[in-house]
C-alpha cells in the first residue's frame, strides 16, 4: 500500500514518486520550518526567555519587575532604532550612548540656568543631531570608515559632555521636564509612550516612505543604487543625523528618569544597540531588517539582563554573556546560520534516506 504526497494532484508531474506509510507519517508530522520567518524566530526567542526568566526568579513576572524591564528597554529600543537606521546602510553607530549623554548633560545645564524646557530640548537635540552630521560628512565625504568615524566621535562627545558638565554630574528639578520624559500618562510611562511612537514613526517611513525605501536599496546595493541615480550621499547622510537625533531623544529620556545630566550617563549603550539590532534580525551588511523587530530584539536584551540581576550575576560576567549573545545573533543573521543549519539538516535527512534505499538494495540483490 502506498500513498502520494499531500497536496498533490494524482497523474501531475509534480507528484513525484510513491511514499510508503512511515515516509509519509513523517511527512506528516514534520514542522514547517521552512514557513517561520525571522519575526516567528524572534518571538520563539522572546517566548523562551520569558519562560526560562520566570523559572530562574519567582519575581520576574511581578507587575513591578515587567514595569521595570519595559522602561529600561525603551531607552534601548530608541537607540536600537537610531542604529538599525545606520546598519540598515551597511554602516555602524558606535557614538549613540556618547551622544546620549551629552544630550543629558546640555539639558541640564540650560535648565539649571533659568531656560525653559522648551528651549533645553530643541538646543540638545540640535546638538546631538550635528554629531550625527558630522559622523555622516566623515563617513560620506571624507570616506572615512563608519567604524572609524563614530568611534571617534563617541570620544568627542563624552569629552564635550565632561566639559560642559564642568566636573560633576547636574541635578534636574525642574518638574515640568521630569513629568514630560519621567512621569507617566494614565499609569504607562512616557518613556514607554515616546518609545512606541518613535517605533511607529520609523516603521511607516521605512516601509511606506521613499526614504525607506532607498534606505533598503543603499544597503542591499550602494552600487546599483548609485548608478539608477538614487541621492546615495543625502540618504547616508540623512541616516547619521536621524541616528544622532534619536540618540539625543534618548538622552533625553535618560534624563527624566535619573532626573540628572552626567558625561557618565549611556556607557555600554551603544554595546546595547547594536545587540537590539542584530538580535532584531537585521544584518550587518545591509538591506534588511525592520524598526518592530530591533523593539523586539531590545526587549529581550532587556530581558537577559534584568534575569542576569535577579540572580546575582556580576556586572562583569554579564558583559561576557551579552557579548556571546552578539556573536550568536550575528551568525544567526548576517552570518546565515539559520540557513546553514537548515541546510545541514537537510543534507543528514538526504544522506540517511540514500543511505536506507542503499541498504534497501543490496538486501533486495542478495535475497
């Protein structure tokens, strides 16, 4: 007794040879892998790690903890944006959390002398969004190496923050800016509220807008972009500058919540970005990936690292942990390994059945 394979018209070309009744019991029974896409992967993960943090701590699905977790990730997930929009170009943003912080710091000192929270915003984010015209002229024009460029700029920035700062960190008393980027709006915080816009904003004009779209084909190709005439040199510029204004939103944020300006505010953020990036599924060399998966791929760093708190890890093995989560994030996505693996198990199946019909031959000649 045989049976076709499902879904197959009898007598079409296309229905291939016979299976037997085990073949198609396993036909039946295996997992559509090849049907989740990388947001399926990425909620499997998010899952697991909820999963896996509630066994390791009984306090990691308290109502306060989840509160706790989405405020931290929010601020990543506005600099995961800011750097997805960078890499998505096939370049890097290593000067995010340095930006960040020096839009803590000039927040401060405006209000500290009497400005209004008005004028203190729109003066940090003008700042922070020149750092990103520079880190975009060094890249676009002096064709320095993104690397190169924001990693020098994550040094101009801190050291302009420690300037300004004058030496020690500045408190912020004003309450009108600590209930706008610290307070809550009917018992969900503003951070989460600033962060869920932004991940809207971002997510329409990287799909629907014409930026986005040249955005894509710049980092898939710069080439063929080039040479049908897309503005390759304004798109990255205007990346860097999207990508320093976000950073500066975000120090803005940082900055509600410590109710402080300090050059020391953001160190390790820019670690926390690109790993909300990469762990979001968008590659290294450019073109793919979107604004919803990097917030996805933030609240499970998030997640790690607030499981990591909860039971007593160090902050130096963490450092460790989180940088393994990288490298594995990396290999799943730029590096392909979800591809590779999928190919290796189907190279074993492809091996085993030759190897069963072989073994079925020789039985059948030496009986």
């Amino acid at each position: 007794m045989s049976v076709r394979s499902p879904g197959v018209a009898p007598g079409s070309q296309d229905a291939g040879p016979p299976l037997n009744e085990d073949e198609a019991k396993k036909t039946r029974w295996r997992l559509p892998t090849g049907k989740i896409g990388p947001q399926g992967y990425l909620i499997l993960v998010f899952v697991l790690v909820a999963v896996v943090g509630s066994l390791m701590s009984e306090f990691f699905l308290t109502g306060r903890n989840i509160e706790n977790i989405v405020v931290a990730a929010s601020v990543v997930a506005v600099l995961g944006i800011a750097q997805f929009i960078v890499v998505v170009t096939r370049g890097i943003d290593l000067s995010v959390g340095s930006v960040a912080a020096l839009s803590t710091v000039i927040t401060a000192v405006l209000l500290r002398q009497g400005q209004g929270v008005f004028v203190a915003v729109v003066v940090a984010l003008v700042a922070c969004a020149f750092a990103g015209l520079i880190n975009g002229v060094l890249v676009v024009y002096a064709r320095i190496a993104p690397f190169v460029a924001t990693l020098a700029m994550l040094s101009i920035a801190r050291g302009v923050a420690f300037l300004v700062q004058v030496g020690t960190l500045i408190v912020i008393s004003n309450t009108t800016f600590l209930n706008l980027f610290g307070g809550s709006t009917f018992t969900i915080p503003n951070v989460v509220l600033i962060a869920l816009v932004i991940t809207l904003i971002a997510a329409f004009v990287m799909r629907f807008s014409p930026l986005g779209r040249r955005l894509y084909a710049l980092g898939g190709n710069p080439e063929a972009a080039r040479l049908s005439g897309l503005p390759v040199n304004r798109d990255q510029l205007m990346a860097y500058i999207t990508s320093g204004l976000l950073a500066g939103v975000a120090g803005l944020m940082l900055a509600g919540r410590l109710s402080q300006g300090s050059s020391l505010v953001g160190q390790g953020y820019e670690l926390d970005s690109i790993a909300a990036t990469v762990v979001g599924g968008t590659s290294l060399f450019g073109g793919t990936g979107d604004p919803i998966s990097t917030v996805l791929g933030a609240l499970i760093i998030g997640m790690i690292g607030n499981i990591m708190n909860l039971v007593g890890i160090q902050s130096e093995p963490q450092l460790v942990i989180r940088g393994l989560v990288i490298v594995l994030a990396v290999f799943l996505t730029s590096g392909g390994g979800i591809q590779r693996i999928r190919s290796g198990l189907s190279s074993r199946r492809a091996n085993r059945g030759s190897t069963a019909q072989d073994v079925g031959v020789s039985e059948a000649s030496n009986v």
